[in-house]
C-alpha cells in the first residue's frame, strides 16, 4: 500500500491544482489501471463524547475539493465520510467497492484511527492491491 499525505497536494493554491491533469501529478493515467480513488478521513463521530455534546461536527471539504477536482477529469472516486459512520460499517464499505487507491485525510486528533484504518487494509487479502 502507498502511503501519502493528501496534505502535500494541499500545500499548492487550488488555482495551481486546477492547472494540471491527473496525468501531470502522476507519472501514469489512473484511466489505463482502471483504478478508482476513495477519499475518505478518520474521524467517527461516536468515538468522541465531547463532540457529541457539542455537535458541530466540520465537513471534510478539503477530500470534497479534491474529489470534485478529479471529477472534473473523468476519474472514478468517491467520498466515504466517516463523521456519522462507524468502523464495521468502513470495512464493509472497503470490501464491497475495493477501490483501487485509498487517500486518508488525517490530523493529530485522527492519526490513530487512520493507521487502524491502513492497517486493516494492509491486513484483507480482498484489499491487497489497493494503494
């Protein structure tokens, strides 16, 4: 599994990512793999009880960017958004699409949850050959 930080695409402006193809940013046509992209984080609401008591839960707009931006392209992805989901219903989810690349949002407060995450896809032999 290749593991990246959607973090490093996120240091370049949007006006900047929307001037190149997917084929300038990889060295390869995702197309020619027939390979689709999953985007998703690692924060679960139910896991957090100050969170539920507060209930202001922030949308993942930064994978939405970059799911829109590949739309844009023809490339098949979708967003996977754990906030009100929870860890079974992930796996499921993983198993029953087996994307082709997996890309992880991830800060301090969801660094844990995310190695679970790329653990467990390391771990399923029906995962094997997702990035």
């Amino acid at each position: 599994m290749l593991t990246f930080s959607l973090s490093h695409l996120l240091t370049f402006s949007l006006s900047h990512l929307l001037t190149f193809s997917p084929s300038h940013l990889l060295t390869f046509s995702l197309s020619h793999f027939l390979l689709s992209v999953l985007f998703l984080h690692g924060y679960f609401l139910h896991d957090d009880p100050k969170e539920q008591v507060i209930m202001k839960p922030y949308p993942p707009l930064g994978i939405l960017y970059l799911s829109a931006w590949l739309d844009r392209f023809g490339v098949d992805n979708a967003v996977f958004d754990t906030t009100f989901s929870n860890k079974p219903a992930l796996q499921e989810y993983l198993h029953t699409t087996a994307p082709g690349i997996v890309a992880i949002y991830t800060n301090l407060m969801t660094k844990l949850n995310v190695l679970e995450i790329i653990r467990g896809i390391r771990n399923s032999p029906g995962l094997s050959n997702t990035l």
